[in-house]
C-alpha cells in the first residue's frame, strides 16, 4: 500500500448561520445575530480544496448533515415547527462542516492490528454539535467500508466529552512511520468548558491499539482555554516532526516538550513566544489554526487565513520564521471568513487521514472536475444568505433539504439521504 495524507474537508452546508452557540469560541459569540452568506461559504471552502490540490496534496470531502435535525428534536419531544428558537438553533447548526471534529484518526503505522482506526467525536460538550455524531459515523462507515483496512468506532460514552482530532496531534518521520499521538486534554479554563475530557482521550487510544510509550497525554492550558483556544488547535499544530505551537498553549510545556523528545529526538520544536504574539492575537487569526503539510517536495509549508496578514504581530513573526532556518520556510493564505467568523479556521474544515486512497470509496476523493461540479451545484441551490429571523423558516428548512439532496444526487451518495 501507498500511504499518504488525504485532508477531508466538510462541505459547508447550507444552513451556515451565526447564532453564537459555542460558549467559549470568541468569534463565533461576537458575531452571533449577523446575517450569514452560505453560498459564500461553501464556494470559500471549494476554494481552499482547490489550492490544497494545486500544491500536490490528496484531498477528500464530507457531507452537509440534514439540518433542521427532526430526529434529535423529536427525542427532546417537539419538532421544527414548535421548538423554542433557541432550540432550533441547535436543530439547525450546520457546525458539521468544521471536519476536524468528525473523529479521531490513528493511522495503521500506529496501531496493533496495522488498520487505521477511527472514532466518531462524540462533541457532548455543545448540544448544537451533540447530535451531529450519527451521520458523522455514516459517512464514516460509508467512506471507510473497507474493514481490512479501517476500522471504525462508534462515540466514547457521556459523560466524557471527546472533540475529535481537533484535540490530538501525530508526528512521525513520514506518514508511513509510526507515529507519535499527541492527545490534548482540557482540566478547567476559567469562565469557558474544557471540551476534551482525559479519560475520553485515554479510552480512544486504548480502542486504537496504541503503542502505550507512543500515546501522550497533555493538558492544555488553563489561560489558554480562558482565552478563547476551546480546542487544541488553537494553539498548537503539529506535521511530520515538526510541532508549531504557542509558548502558552500547554500547562507543562516542559514536561511535555521533554517526553516528546524522549521518544522522537529529531523532534523540531518551533514555539512562538508569548512576548511577540499574544495568544489574544493568536486566537483573532488563527496563526495555529493552520494546515501544517508536508508538500511533494518534502518541504513543510503553513496554509493560514487571510487574517494572520492582517494581524501585524502575527505577520510580522511569521516573515521572520520563513526567513530563517526554521522546519517552516512556506506560507500559503486561503480566503475562509465566512468559517473565521463562525468560529473555524482553515484546519478546523478539515480532518486528516493517513490511508491508501485505493481502499477509500471514491465518491469522497475530489479532483479539480468534481470541484467543478459540487461548486456548481452550491452556486445553483445554497441560499445566497440567511438572516436570524430566517431561522424559523420552513422556507428556508426546504431550500435547505433540496440542496443538499440535490449535492447527494450529483454525488452518487443518495444513500445518505
């Protein structure tokens, strides 16, 4: 088998809305109550497909869910038409499009049986994101039928909250190397939740079969988690042996730091110091919410949102990194702010898998000429925009249930209807 890494974007879906749900995501609360513009979106994230695919990467793809969900809400005994709104809102978020909260992925280098192994997020924490985790793991099981290659879990229980790959990281000298797993875990963070729990991240690693000595477990930082970094990666990225991440993004960098050499020695370790980036400034563009890859050429190159050139710290540090010796010496910039603004850079769009693309099902891998016809689908069907009191529009919820039928069709993927 040929390994490689294929990044699997969710396709905004087209009931992208900004009611502010997530308690401890600045962007998404400070812009809740704004007109959304899901046609934008979903064509912004088309975009970043394509410049991934100009660079040589593999790139993959998940689907909107149904929204308004009428089977969540019907186990909260109402439905569409009679939920208060701000249960509605929650029956509503198109918050599955934020892919690096699908599930957590151990590829097969890493694991016992020499499968890779999936587990669907559970995303307790929210109850926007609680109920996203069954179709999630349709399309999961969908994608990744293949069970001499894959195999995949359903959610860990409540009460522990799991967020996916959002809170774990994996470097390896190659994607065909073991690996080292990096789980990120949250204790407290002021006024916010701590979304992944330790003993959810504990139960993943045990499911997958890791190799304990290669399985860390790391706490994030109280003051980063007060400060608006609700996941990980936030603060911290890691690709290959490099690991970019904020001075203050761990509550025992050092010891961490110390662990991770031990078992990884050629480890680079690239931080970004407090004094020159605050992790205010930070979270506001999202420097570590970045895509970390490794392209064709073996280079290491850093996919950012536009809003880390228009933040003149991060700016200003980052032309330093690249001008100097460092692992990162590439810097690509996408368009994403139609997600910024809800709250999702460009590595929360995306969920990464190291895997044979021959043993993934093919109506989930998109080339140039499939983008070409999924944007067209999203210019003919997805609302041009979506204001709050468009929420409790049956109109809408109809416009809404025909586009993405209407994106299964084009897919051959009816069966998720």
């Amino acid at each position: 088998m040929t390994l490689t890494e294929i990044n699997f974007d969710g396709i905004v879906g087209p009931t992208h809305n900004y009611a502010g749900l997530s308690l401890g995501n600045l962007a998404a609360t400070s812009n809740a109550g704004r007109q959304s513009h899901p046609r934008a979106a979903a064509l912004q994230g088309i975009a970043k497909m394509r410049a991934n695919l100009a660079l040589g990467l593999a790139q993959g793809i998940f689907l909107p869910h149904r929204r308004p969900d009428n089977d969540w809400l019907a186990t909260l005994g109402t439905s569409a038409i009679d939920a208060d709104p701000d249960l509605l809102a929650n029956a509503l978020s198109a918050s599955a499009m934020w892919a690096a909260n699908a599930a957590t992925v151990s590829p097969s280098p890493d694991t016992a049986d020499g499968r890779c192994h999936l587990t669907v997020a559970n995303l307790v924490t929210m109850p926007h994101r609680s109920h996203e985790w069954p179709g999630t793991l349709a399309q999961l099981r969908l994608a990744f039928a293949d069970d001499r290659h894959f195999a995949v879990h359903g959610p860990i229980p409540a009460p522990f909250g799991d967020e996916g790959a959002a809170n774990h990281m994996r470097l390896a000298a190659g994607h065909g190397a073991p690996g080292v797993e990096v789980f990120v875990y949250g204790e407290k963070g002021g006024p916010f939740p701590a979304r992944q729990h330790v003993e959810a991240s504990r139960a993943v690693a045990r499911r997958h079969r890791l190799d304990p000595p290669r399985a860390l477990f790391v706490a994030q930082s109280e003051a980063a988690i007060a400060a608006g970094a609700f996941h990980n990666d936030v603060v911290a990225v890691a690709d290959g042996r490099v690991l970019f991440a904020h001075e203050q993004a761990f509550a025992d960098k050092d010891g961490f730091y110390a662990d991770l050499r031990h078992i990884m020695p050629d480890v680079e370790i690239v931080e970004v110091p407090a004094d020159r980036v605050s992790l205010a400034d930070a979270i506001r563009s999202y420097l570590f919410n970045a895509q970390l890859v490794t392209l064709p050429t073996g280079e290491s190159a850093l996919i950012l949102p536009t809003e880390a050139r228009e933040t003149p710290a991060v700016w200003a540090w980052l032309n330093e990194m690249v001008a100097g010796n460092g692992p990162i010496r590439r810097i690509e910039l996408v368009d994403v702010r139609e997600s910024m603004s809800n709250g999702g850079g460009p590595a929360c769009l995306r969920l990464r898998v190291v895997a044979d693309p021959a043993t993934i099902d093919p109506r989930f891998l998109v080339d140039e000429r499939k983008l070409d016809t999924i944007a067209a689908t999203i210019e003919r069907h997805w609302p041009e925009s979506i204001a709050p009191a468009d929420l409790a529009s049956p109109d809408m919820w109809r416009q809404a249930a025909e586009a993405r039928t209407a994106l299964l069709a084009q897919l051959g993927l009816g069966d998720l209807d």
